[in-house]
C-alpha cells in the first residue's frame, strides 16, 4: 500500500480500538468498578491484539511511537495556552525535587541490589545495569535505550534492549499495580476527602465568544485558530531544539547527552512557549490592544483530551517487550523491587511535598515515575477527567527543573562503565556514595521545604 497511507492506517486502527474499548468499558461491569480509562483500555487492548502478541492488528509499533512522541507536545501546548489562575500556579521546584529524588531511590536500590547479584550469584556481570532502572522507570524506554545503547558500544551486550526491557516492565508496573493503587486510594477515607470540592466553584469552561472577541462565524474557524496557534508554537518548538542540538552535540559526550534529553522533552520546552505566548497576549490585552482572535479555553481543553486519548492508548500499544536470556531473572528481581519502592515512595513523599490533591498527585507521579508521563496523566485522568488538579502542572513544570536537578546523576551514571572497563570496582562503591550522598542533600532540602505545609 502507498507509504502515504502509512501514519492514517495506524490511526484508524486506534480509533477502532477506541471505539471497541468504549463500548466494552461500557458493557462490562469490571471496567466500570475500576474506573479504568478508556484510553487506557485501548491501549491494553492494542497491546494483545498487536504485532508484538496475538498480531490481529499489524499496526507499526515504530510510528506508534512517533505518535505518542508528537501528541503529547500537542496536548501540553493546548493545556499551557489554556487562561489560568496564578493563584494554582504548580509547587515547581518540589516537583523537581521529587522527581529527582524518586529518581536516586529507584537509583540506589537497583545498582545495591546488582552489586549483591554480581557479587554472589552473576559474577562478570556489569552492576551498572542496575542503574537502567531509574531510567527506563522515571524517564522512559527512550532514554533506558540510550544509555543502554552507549553502555552496549563499549562492551555490554544487549545494553540497548536490556534498558528497552526494563522499560516495559516498568509500562506494567504503571498500568496493572496503578490500576490496583487507583483504586485502592480513591477508596480510601483518607484521600476521598482529597477530591475536587475546593474547586466546585469555578465556572464550567463552555463554548463562547468573549467580549469584544469575532464570533464563531468568522472567516476563520475557532478551532482553526486554535489548531494554527500549537502549530506556531511547535515550530518554534522544533527550531529550538534543533539549535540547541547543533551548539550542544559538538561539546562531547555529555553534551550530545544533554542534548538528546532535550529533545525528549520538547514537549516541555513547547509547554513554556505557550506559557510565553499566553502571557504576552494577556499583557497586550491588559494594555489595551484588541484581540480579535485569541486562545479559547474550551476548544484547548477539547484538543488536549483527544491528544492525551490517542497518545495514552497508543503508548501502552507500542510497548515492545524483549526477552534478554542472561539477564530475565535479575531483571525480574529488579523491575519488581523497582515498582515495590516507588509505590511506597510515592505513598509516603507525596502527601508530605504535595498535599494539595493527594490522590492525583500521587498517582500522577507514580504513572510517571514507573512509565511515562503519558501513563501517568492516564491515571489522573481518571480521577481528575477535566484535569482541573495541579497534578498536570506539577508534572510538566516539575520535569523543568528536574533537568536542572537531574544534572549531577548524569554525571555519576558516567561512574560505573569508567569502573568496568578499567577494572576498578572500587568505582562502584564511589558510584553508591554518591547516589546515597545526593538522595540524602536532596531529600532533606525538600523535607525541609515542606515542613510548613505537611498537615
């Protein structure tokens, strides 16, 4: 079939899983106890019947990929566009911190529990690979894959598909025990009173003109309008990060690294150039210019929920799951001991750092710290369906400074591959103080910061 046809076949068959899944969450009692998303459903759904297990539906797990990569800029630049009270403005550096912390914590307990695996029962292998853990779990099968990759040039074999198995067990963690947390925590007394009622006054977004702004029945569409501002902005996005690239790679490994991480948050970086553009035009209106055309809260949050749908259901279908011999038992002792710390994590840090909407925020971060942040907003959503929590801005303004947090464990990941080709163990317990050093500075910062809001 024509090549052209390629990306609209898999859409088509996501929205046939979509369709399926929101007749079967309909129809099945169980889907409708758990309160399960649909989205969410779909993608579980694609994952079965997919390439990759019973190959019903051919779809390209690559493209699939590409999909997720793209939706999630769009549907954070239309939330980001989207007028906001200042006074729900996210706990930024918290969220940083947090993320970073949980980061040291997956950190430590994956390169400990290596280190006692190597040295009692898989002598020869590399204890680094413990350290794929914080990154397949907190940043995705993108970064895992990288790092496991480069890790894999100088001599691990299977680095690369070593990190993409970590990942997916972590998508499992994300999606099976965070259905169970879900459900479990919104069923407690505890954080039942930790709904939405704060938030009942606020006025129902609907579908109007503003004063002064030209009605519906323009030349162009409002929808138009609002489709041409993200793409503006996504322009720019790309042209960033292209240029950051370019000045960045030139500068050696870590430079190349720091740039490949940007590029996988570009949906953070377009994020801040809507929050840019937003303010601009709120400054212009303040000073009295006329905004004929301007970002309609209502359309915004209709284009974010269908990107978030699409990219939810096509991330957990993309999941592609590598099955690695020499390394199963070890990786299931680490994924599963990985998923146990960050539920306790979670549990206990959050309500302390983030006490405003408990349950979102422990679920959001949970989603994202084993996941992504696309299964993480899969869970919200099905708490918070309008995302009018701070979850949604905690996780993306949280992501800002968690790069600027997450700096020094680039550098201590860089520890133990030195170590292992120079045959040097002693790197190894340089590598364990400083994860525990950092974690311990880190976490008392936060603890310390919060103290005054811990009920």
């Amino acid at each position: 079939m024509d090549h052209s046809w390629s990306f609209v076949i898999d859409f088509t068959l996501l929205s046939l899983l979509m369709v399926v899944s929101a007749i079967l969450k309909a129809r099945i009692p169980l889907l409708r106890k758990i309160i399960v998303p649909t989205s969410m459903v779909a993608g579980i759904l694609g994952l079965i019947v997919g390439p990759e297990l019973l190959g019903w539906l051919r779809f390209d797990i690559d493209r699939l990929g590409q999909l997720v990569y793209h939706l999630m800029a769009i549907g954070f630049i239309a939330l980001s566009l989207k007028e906001r009270e200042v006074s729900n403005s996210p706990a930024v550096m918290k969220s940083g911190m947090l993320i970073v912390s949980t980061y040291l914590i997956q950190g430590l307990v994956g390169f400990g529990l290596f280190l006692l695996l190597t040295e009692f029962f898989y002598p020869g292998m590399f204890p680094g690979i413990g350290l794929l853990l914080p990154l397949g779990y907190g940043q995705g099968p993108g970064q895992a894959y990288s790092i496991g990759s480069r890790w894999e040039a100088l001599g691990l074999e299977g680095g690369g598909n070593l990190g993409q198995t970590i990942a997916g067990f972590g998508f499992i963690w994300a999606v099976i025990p965070g259905i169970i947390l879900m459900n479990f925590l919104i069923r407690h007394p505890k954080y039942k009173q930790h709904t939405f009622d704060s938030r009942k006054q606020r006025t129902e977004v609907t579908e109007k003109s503003e004063e002064g702004e030209i009605p519906l029945s323009d030349a162009i569409d409002k929808l138009t309008y609002q489709i041409a501002l993200i793409g503006f902005i996504y322009l720019v996005t790309y042209l960033t990060i292209r240029g950051l690239e370019a000045v960045l790679t030139p500068l050696g490994t870590y430079g190349e690294t720091l740039a490949q991480l940007l590029i996988g948050f570009h949906f953070l970086i377009g994020s801040l150039f809507a929050m840019l553009f937003r303010w601009i035009l709120n400054r212009w209106k303040q000073a009295g210019f006329q905004l004929e055309h301007s970002p309609n809260n209502y359309l915004l949050q209709r284009i974010s929920g269908f990107s978030f749908d699409y990219m939810i259901a096509a991330s957990i279908a993309a999941i592609s799951i590598y099955s690695l011999k020499q390394y199963l038992t070890p990786v299931l002792i680490l994924t599963t001991a990985g998923g146990l710390i960050t539920v306790w994590f979670m549990m206990w840090l959050v309500p302390r750092v983030l006490p405003e909407d408990k349950l979102p925020n422990i679920l959001g971060f949970y989603g994202m710290l084993t996941g992504t942040i696309s299964t993480g907003l899969a869970l919200v959503k099905a708490v918070d369906p309008k995302f009018q929590s701070n979850t949604t801005d905690n996780l993306v303004m949280g992501s800002a400074t968690a790069i600027m947090f997450g700096f020094p464990l680039l550098l201590i990941l860089n520890i133990p591959i030195v170590g292992y080709l120079q045959q040097q163990p002693v790197m190894y317990i340089y590598t364990f103080a400083a994860l525990f050093l950092y974690f311990a500075i880190l976490l008392g910062i936060l603890l310390y910061r919060s103290r005054k809001t811990t009920p």
